[in-house]
C-alpha cells in the first residue's frame, strides 16, 4: 500500500532478511532481552543500555550480570526476592 511505502521511506518501517541484530539494536535506545548469547553480545557492540529480563536461569544470570557490572544495565531481581 502506499501508507506502507510512505512509512518504509520515512524510516519509520525497516525491513530487512534474516533479522540481523547488529542492524536493528544500533536503532534503538534501549534493550531488554533474554539473555543469550546472541542477543545480549549484540546489544552490548551497540552500546545502548541493556537489561536481561526472564526467568533468570543458567547463561540469563551470565549475562545479566555482565551487563551490570560494565555498567550498562541495572541489577537482576528474582521475581522471588522482589517486594512491592
């Protein structure tokens, strides 16, 4: 439609094969991810400020607190140890 090209040409739709993180995370301001490998190594070459979020389970703990400790995402919280 022409409301779909008008959006892909205003940069406000980027389409791209394969979903290459490297070029969708330097887009962005922020990112919460789930803590693999890929991902959190992608956003951390895009050097936006980066949050593992989920279950928190094997590499997720890794990574989340690598992100912490360089200083680019904040502190993990169990969902058993937060309080309101």
């Amino acid at each position: 439609t022409k409301e779909l090209e008008a959006a892909v040409a205003a940069g406000k739709i980027l389409e791209l094969e394969g979903a290459p993180f490297g070029l969708l995370f330097e887009r962005l301001d922020a990112l919460c991810v789930h803590g693999g490998l890929g991902t959190t190594a992608e956003a951390m070459r895009a050097g936006i400020p980066t949050t593992v979020v989920g279950v928190l389970l094997m590499d997720q703990r890794f990574w989340g607190m690598q992100c912490e400790k360089l200083g680019i995402g904040s502190q993990m919280v169990h969902i058993a140890t937060w309080k309101k």
